[in-house]
C-alpha cells in the first residue's frame, strides 16, 4: 500500500494537534485510510507522520492543496514541511 510522510517542525504541540485532529475529513477524502504519528526523539518539535493511502495521485493533490497549507500555518508549522509520497518495493524483517 502506498504510504505519505510528512516531516516538519511545530512551535506547540498542544496547539498543532487540535488542527491535525480537525483535518481528518479532508484526509479521509484524499484517501488517506489511517497513519501513525512521530516524534523525534531528539527534539518534540519535529513531528514525522506516516499515512497509509489509497491513490498516489489523491494524495499528491492533498499535499499540494491550500487548505493543507492554510491548515499547517494555523497549527504552527514553523518550517518548509518535506513531504513524500512512497510505494513500496519489498518488505523484509531483520
């Protein structure tokens, strides 16, 4: 299944969540079907989202949209988010 990660910075993670929680319908309609959230574990202030996704194109579209963008800048995204769209080519276990 296609995956979508996305990596970026917060000035607040008590005001960031809210807005992500809101956002939900409009993933749901890129096709966004569930995803796991992150942070690292050097700094709580970057936040790394892993989404499960239908369609690739959907997605794209998502990434791109000014709602998304209106959304980021309303939550507190303090930098250049980097996004990235994944197919997956095998799996493996160690």
């Amino acid at each position: 299944m296609p995956q979508l990660l996305v990596r970026h910075k917060i000035a607040d993670y008590a005001k960031w969540k809210p807005v992500f929680d809101g956002h939900a319908s409009m993933q749901k309609a890129a096709g966004i079907t569930s995803g796991r959230l992150f942070h690292s574990a050097d700094d709580a202030s970057e936040i790394v989202i892993l989404f499960e996704v239908q369609d690739i194109e959907r997605a794209r579209e998502f990434t791109q949209s000014e709602d998304l963008k209106k959304a980021m800048e309303q939550s507190g995204v303090v930098d250049m988010p980097d996004i990235y769209l994944l197919e997956e080519i095998s799996e493996f276990k160690v």
